[in-house]
C-alpha cells in the first residue's frame, strides 16, 4: 500500500455508496447542527481539509467533522443524519490501514476526539471506564500509578482510540497471552444509526444473560453503531519480563520452538513474533538497527515473557531457550540484558520506515492462517509473485504465536496492485485463511471478503446491517456493504 495513494481514493470517491444521498451536507442539517454542539464541535472547509487524512489516504473529503463531547450530542446528532439519510463516517485516531474512515465530498465525519475522559478505575473489580475517544498510550500511562495494565499493544499506540480499537477489534503483540481486543472489553455504550443509546456497561466477566450485544459492535467498523464507552478489563502490571532474538534454520522449527517455549514457560510467554530474513536485513542493513544475530538464518523471532519474578523468571527463560538449542529448534539467542537492549530488539520488528522505503511501489498484508499451513503458504506466494515480477521484493513478519502474518511486498507498477493482492489472497481459500487478521476489511479488502466469509454468513451480516442501520447512513460503502448497481460484496 502506498501512502498518499491518490489512484485507490480515486476509486473509492467516484463509486456510488449503497445508494445514500451524498449531495453535501444540507444547509438545514447544519444548521440544526450548530443547536446541538459548540462551535469548537463543528470544523468546516480548510479545518476539515487541512487535517491528517488517516493512513494511505490523501485527505479527507468529507463537508464537515463534528466533534461531540457527550453521548447525548452523539445520539441527538446521528438522530438528525438518519432523518436527513445522510452518510456518517466515525473518525477515531485514524490509524486504521484498511481506508475505513475514507470520506467522499457530502459526508459527514463524526469525529470521537474530544470524548476522551478516563471516567474510573476500579481497583476491585480491575476494570476500567473510559469515553471512546482516549488514546490507547494515554490509559496505558495513566495506569502504571495502580500497578495495573491494559494489555492491548500495537505500533500505532499514541494516535489510536480505544473506540478504534473496539471497532477493529485491534489485536497486537500480546494477543498470545491476553487476547484480542474483544477479550478486553466487558462492557459498551453505543448510539445506533437512529440515535438510540444501547447502554451495555456490563462490568462482569461472567455475564451469560442473552446474546452478548456488546459483540456487535466489536469488530464492525464504524458500520453497525457509534461506540461511545467501554468497560474495559485490567490486568496486574507484570513485575518481570524477558526478552530475546532467535534465528532458525526452518519455519518448522520456528513453529516447534512456538510450543516448546508456551509450554516451558507456564503461561509466561507474552509475545511471539516472526521475522523472516528478508524482514530482518532491511532493518539490520549498515546504518539502521543492531543486529542482534548475523543475517545469515531464513528466520527470527523475537519472543518476550512477563512474569512476577525476575531472578526466577529470567532463569526459567535462559534454560527454556537452552532447551530450545539443545533440541535443535533454534541455532542460536541473545537474551536482552537491559531496557535498552530489549527495545533494540523491538525496534527492528515494528520500525517499518525502511521497507517502506526500500520496497516500491509497497504493499503491505495482514491475513492469517493455521501456524501448521504457513510455510507451505509462505513458499506458494512467494513463488506466485515471483513467476509474474521475478525482481520483486518480499518480506514475512507477524504474531506468528496467533497465526497472523504480516507480508511486505514490493513488486510491479502501481497498477498491478490486483494482482499482487490476488498472489497473496488467493491462496489462502485453500487453508481456510483469513483475508484480515487484525486490521479490518474497509474499503481495501472488500472485493476479497468472500474468501474467507461464505454466503450464509455474509447474508446474515447484511440483516444486521440492515436491522441496525436501515438507511445505511453508517460508513456507507465499507465492509460488505454492497454498492448501488452492484450484484454482490
Ligand atoms: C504503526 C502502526 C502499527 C499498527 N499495528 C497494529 C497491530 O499490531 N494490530 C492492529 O490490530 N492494528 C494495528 N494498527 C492499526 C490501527 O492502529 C488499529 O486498527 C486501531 O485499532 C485503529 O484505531 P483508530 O482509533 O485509529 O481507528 P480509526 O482508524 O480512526 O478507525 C478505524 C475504523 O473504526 C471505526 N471507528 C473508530 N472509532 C469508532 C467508534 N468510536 N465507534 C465506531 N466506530 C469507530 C472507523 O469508522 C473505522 O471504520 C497499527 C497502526 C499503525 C499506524
């Protein structure tokens, strides 16, 4: 993906959005508008153009950005949108890599920025209410002062929102040991399409009284309602933790050492992260990251513990590796020493700047599949690209410990971008893979949707939609939503 991608917003601006009138926001609604939030709450013209138009997008189109800062002005604002049919698009941090807080000429951005109060923390119960606009870095500082965390991790930390998070169901580094961002959320508020408030502040771990509704909107981009509240589950702040760079000779042994290391380290092992060799000496190359270990392996990983005791912790860590050498899973290690030895090493798996740079024109994937089917998968898209750009760049990186990969690819002419998508999507029918792992569908990925959705499963997300939003107001266009004068999603 590139960047700035002018070619793909052309795409996505001149196609028909699900048949929502999209004439420019009315003078009326306006108006009624400026009634309902302050006038720091509504941007207009050179205030909405000149903002950060969200990653691989070149600006945002829509006529307006509201800016509520309660949950009343959101309900009484989408009210207003659903009575005049007009298109919604929920801007959280804009860190989404999927175009899905894309807006054309005529929409409104409703943006969560100023809802962003860490409201209580609940030290009993661990739990945490917060408005949808925090940051997740924001949180996570906050609670260091309760000796507890929010363990949700990922690259985009300081602009994202726990509202984004919750509405990509966001997953990371930990998800090996705490889960996806759907395991993190006990509770929601969310306003529907129609201005009614779903208030499902659920504050329990067991909770088995109907449907989970909450559910809904985890995952739904902006699509079935606008999150406003979460109740969030905590965890103790980990005392300990360990870190270290492995090389390995095989993929197999990289799976291998996957389970030998979970089960050494009794539940210990937080992240689990592959780097294959292509990944690695980009970001090793002279002038850029230490390496750690020679380039010379087809594979890394960078595997991390968090425990309650160093000295034992750290012990079980060393002789887990060891073990790891001795049964020839791995050919060699080097343990983090120091803070700063461990951020070095986490430096050269989530910089992405160089291959970027280095990989032209880029595109980047995230899809997942069974661990044991990944090699195999690794080998056919390489050799698919290969066949078509024999010059092309590649690159495997990802949680590898939840069967998500990451691939980097530098191949062809900005015009080829189909074809590189079908050599990495494609393959996965075959393994019962998914077309995203953690970043959404968007606009980006809807046209590869039924690979990994069948069409049972696809009609029932449209009865939701249609249940939840029967104007289709919200986020018109993205996700499976289909298109006016378009047969299928
Ligand atoms: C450097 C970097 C690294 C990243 N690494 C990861 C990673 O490891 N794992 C991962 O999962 N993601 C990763 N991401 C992607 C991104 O950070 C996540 O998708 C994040 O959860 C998006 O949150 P956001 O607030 O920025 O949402 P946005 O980008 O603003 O919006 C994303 C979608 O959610 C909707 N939305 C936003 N807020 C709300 C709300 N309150 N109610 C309803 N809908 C809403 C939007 O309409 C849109 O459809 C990374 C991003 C960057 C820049």
């Amino acid at each position: 993906m590139k960047a700035n991608d002018t070619t793909m917003g052309q795409l996505a601006d001149e196609a028909p959005l699900n048949g929502v009138a999209n004439a420019g926001v009315l003078p009326q609604l306006l108006s009624a508008l400026r009634g309902i939030v302050d006038e720091a709450g509504l941007l207009l013209g050179e205030d909405v153009s000149s903002r950060h138009p969200g990653v691989f997008m070149s600006r945002i189109e829509a006529d307006v950005i509201v800016r509520p800062t309660t949950v009343e002005q959101v309900s009484q604002i989408l009210a207003l949108c659903h009575e005049f049919a007009q298109p919604v698009v929920v801007h959280g941090g804009m860190s989404g890599w999927v175009r899905a807080t894309q807006t054309r000429r005529g929409d409104l951005a409703l943006s969560l920025e100023r809802m962003n109060r860490i409201e209580s923390v609940d030290l009993a119960n661990r739990t945490a209410v917060v408005q949808a606009g925090v940051v997740l870095e924001t949180l996570q500082d906050h609670l260091q002062q309760f000796d507890l965390i929010f363990p949700l991790d990922l690259g985009g930390r300081g602009s994202c929102q726990l509202g984004g998070n919750a509405a990509t169901n966001a997953g990371g580094v930990r998800v090996i040991r705490y889960g996806m961002m759907r395991e993190q959320v006990l509770g929601i508020e969310a306003v529907l399409a129609d201005g009614r408030v779903v208030s499902s502040m659920n504050q329990m771990i067991k909770n088995n009284t109907g449907y989970d509704l909450k559910q809904l909107f985890i995952g739904s981009e902006g699509t079935l309602g606008v999150i406003t509240r979460l109740v969030l589950r905590l965890r103790e702040q980990p005392s300990s933790s360990n870190t270290a760079m492995v090389c390995a000779s095989s993929f197999d042994q990289i799976a291998k050492l996957l389970r030998h290391m979970d089960g050494a380290l009794g539940g210990q092992l937080s992240a689990f992260e592959l780097l294959d060799n292509n990944f690695y000496s980009v970001n090793t190359a002279a002038g850029r990251h230490q390496p750690p270990l020679p380039s010379d392996k087809p594979f890394y990983a960078i595997i991390e513990s968090l425990g309650s005791d160093q000295q034992h912790d750290a012990e079980m860590f060393a002789r887990a590796l060891e073990k790891g050498i001795e049964l020839g899973m791995i050919e060699d290690a080097v343990i983090a020493q120091s803070e700063r030895d461990k951020q070095g090493i986490w430096d050269i798996r989530e910089d992405l700047e160089h291959i970027v740079r280095d990989f032209q024109p880029f595109y980047a994937f995230d899809i997942s599949l069974p661990v044991g089917d990944m090699e195999e998968y690794m080998r056919l898209v390489t050799e698919r690209l290969h066949e078509l750009w024999p010059e092309g760049s590649i690159a495997f990186l990802g949680h590898v410990g939840d069967g998500n990969l990451h691939i980097a690819i530098g191949a062809g002419q900005d015009e080829d971008r189909e074809q590189v998508e079908a050599c990495v999507y494609e393959p996965l029918a075959r393994y019962g893979g998914s077309v995203s792992a953690e970043h959404g569908i968007g606009l980006e990925k809807k046209r590869w949707f039924p690979i990994s959705r069948n069409p049972i499963e696809r009609d029932i997300m449209h009865s939701l939609k249609g249940l939840l939003d029967p104007q289709g107001i919200l986020n018109p266009g993205k996700v499976l939503e289909r298109a006016a004068g378009e047969g299928g999603e």
